[in-house]
C-alpha cells in the first residue's frame, strides 16, 4: 500500500512519537505530531543503551544520522564488595556488546529526521475517539482533527491507550530505581574505575538490589570523545516511604555507602548531577497493540521493567515494524492489524523478562559474594528461562 494520502496523528512527541512520524513520513503519510510540553526535550539527558544491529539498522535506513555520538562498548564486569573487607571484587565477565546514547541527542537526531511532519509543541491531546466512519477524532487546545491512523506515543498514562484497553493502569513491582548522570570529573581520583568504564558496562551486586554503571556522550556542543557517567540503582524504598519520589533521591546514597565498594560509592556521592530521577518500577501490557484505527507504540503500548533495557528500543522497533506494515499493506487497516500481531507478542514476552530480571536481581537476590563466573553464567540462563536479551548476548 502507498501511504499517500494518509493522515496520521500522532499523540506525543518524545522518542517513540519522533520515531512513529518518521516510519509514517517515509512510508508516504501526511503526518502530524501533537507534544504536550512546552520545553526542550533534548535537555533530559540521562543514559539508555540500544542493541548495536539495532542503532546500525537505524543508520541504515536513515532514522538516525551516522554521526549522532554514541558510547559503545563490548563487555559487562559484574562487581560485589568483599565481605568484611569493603574493597571491590570482580567476579564475572560477559560478552555484552551496548550502544549507550544520550536520552536527549537521541531524541534531538529523530526530532530533526521527523522535520517533514508537522510537529506541534505545547498543543496537550485532551481526547482521541472513533468516528461513525470509521477514522479516528483528536481534540487538541479547542479544535479537532480526523486521522485514518492514530498512534498512542502518549507514555505510560497514555490518554490513547484508554481507547483500547479502558481501567488498563501500571502495576507496582515494589522497589524503586534511581537514574543520574555525572560529568566524568565525578571519576577524579578513580582512574581504574573511568579506564574499565571506558571498555565495559558494569554492573554491582549487593543484597536487594544492584547498580550499572556505563558511560554516555555528553552533548550540547562537547566534543564526540567527551562523555558523562550514567548509572542506575535499584531498591526497596525505605519505610516509610516519602510521598514524593523525589525526596528519596538522598537513600541512594546511603545504599551506596552501605553496600557498595567505597570507590562506586564516592563516585555516586558526588553532588554535580546533570540528571538524577528516582521513580518506582511497573509492569504495564496492553493486550492490543493496534485495533483500527488506533495503535499504541513506546510505554503506551507497555512498561516493562527497566532491566530488559528496552523502553527506547521498543519503540524504535515499534516504529520500524509500522513503515514496514504501512508498505506492506492493501489498507491502513491491516496494516495496523499487522502490527498488532508483531507488536503485542514482543510487549507481553518483555513484559515477563522484565519480572524474571527484577525478580532475580532485586526481590530475590543471590549471595553476590559467593558467585564466580560459572555461577553467574548459570544464573543467567535460568533467569532467561530460554527468552533472550541483547545484555546477555554472551549466555549460552
């Protein structure tokens, strides 16, 4: 099917929006893109990592300029604290090969390949419904618009997704994740730490929890070879919990300081922030990915559990499978029927990686201390239970 012609409202304007624009831009839809912020997205610039077929594929077909400043790396250094003694011990290695983009020079390349879409900043979707006809209505500051296809980019409270999936709200797993970026003068005095950052990922166990650690660019003019420290703590939050996630920003670092070897916790002690967030980790699965006229990409679709490393990646993959079915296709309708039988088996097989992941690395940790590389290879497996995960690339 030539999309043109074809009119495609897209509710949200952040990385799965700009991607889902540019699949329904180059399969030769009309395009329009509806943000509720009025800021810059480009200055959230926290950490995600991208498998790398996937960040070539997107080269290769023109989603992303070869140029956009990546971090990639090679290999995951699992860590513990010695017992008693506080010093660092590496216990395992893994071939892992990551793509580490910045969240807001990521956002910033598909913002501007989405350039032939009309790209509407501070204009909140204060509904979306279906017509008699069969299209789809949205209603956005005081005007509406009729669309063939309309795509929920709109994240985890999505408005779209409540069209498909009415009462569909995110499940609590119970613990929390703290995300930050530090500038690299956070590593002075930590040369051994910034030279294995520089070639691996890594990832510290403790009991109830863990951290990754792994470098990203930095952006906003810096020179391609210039990065900043991402990383990602995960944990129960202390009883009793702050109403506001964000006042629990100071209990990472009591976390660190308690369990983490000195030198990682000096670095997360550091006070220059780029970026911190603390939010609590979900599951949320749509049981449709698409019914016409409507179609859920990115979190609207699904949350799954941070550890699979697949927010951004499902949405890029989301988007990518939409060009492919709008071309593919005979009309909008089973196009977007196509996707659905893509989209949703992806989002629920994520959806339990996701659970095992955070089951075995946080609710039920094991006894770091005691792994060694062909304990932590045959965790590895049972935790995958036969699914498979572009971070344990190295699991046989």
């Amino acid at each position: 099917m030539a999309a043109t012609g074809l009119r495609m409202g897209v509710v949200g304007g952040s990385i799965a929006g700009c991607a889902m624009a540019i699949a329904g831009s180059r399969a030769g839809a009309d395009v329009t893109v509806y943000e509720r912020s009025t800021g810059e997205l480009q200055d959230r610039g926290l950490g995600i990592v991208i498998p790398p077929p996937l960040h070539e594929q997107l080269v290769a077909t023109g989603y992303l300029d070869a140029a956009m400043p990546t971090a990639p790396v090679a290999t995951r250094v699992w860590l513990t604290r010695q017992p008693g003694q506080r010093s660092a011990r590496e216990f395992a290695r893994q071939p892992s090969p990551v793509t580490p983009c910045n969240w807001g020079l990521l956002w910033r390349a598909l913002r501007a390949k989405a350039d032939s879409a009309r790209y509407y900043r501070g204009r909140p979707v204060t509904s979306v419904e279906r017509t008699a006809s069969g299209h789809a209505l949205v209603r956005a500051a005081g005007a509406e618009e009729s669309y063939d296809i309309v795509v929920g980019a709109d994240g985890h409270r999505s408005l779209t997704r409540h069209v498909l999936a009415p009462g569909l709200s995110p499940s609590p797993a119970g613990y929390m994740v703290w995300r930050g970026a530090l500038p690299l003068s956070a590593l002075d005095g930590h040369q051994r730490q910034l030279e294995l950052l520089r070639s691996a990922w890594i990832t510290i166990g403790y009991p109830g929890g863990h951290g990754i650690f792994y470098l990203i660019p930095r952006g906003g003019g810096a020179g391609p070879d210039e990065r900043l420290l991402a990383y990602a703590v995960y944990a129960k939050p202390p009883a009793p919990e702050p109403g506001d996630p964000q006042e629990l920003a100071p209990y990472v670092r009591e976390i660190a300081d308690e369990h983490f070897p000195p030198e990682w916790a000096d670095i997360v002690a550091r006070g220059e922030h780029t970026s911190m967030v603390c939010h609590p980790v979900t599951d949320l699965h749509a049981p449709r990915s698409a019914d016409p006229p409507f179609l859920l990409a990115g979190d609207a679709a699904g949350v799954t559990r941070p550890h699979t490393a697949s927010g951004a990646v499902k949405a890029l993959q989301d988007a990518l499978c939409l060009e492919e079915a709008l071309r593919g296709s005979a009309s909008p309708a089973e196009a977007l029927r196509h996707y659905a039988r893509e989209r949703t088996a992806e989002g629920a097989r994520l959806m339990e990686l996701g659970r095992r992941l955070g089951g075995a690395q946080v609710e039920r940790t094991p006894d770091w201390t005691a792994m060694d590389q062909e304990a932590v290879d045959t965790w590895c497996r049972a935790t995958l239970a036969g699914s498979t995960s572009y971070l344990y690339g190295g699991v046989r």
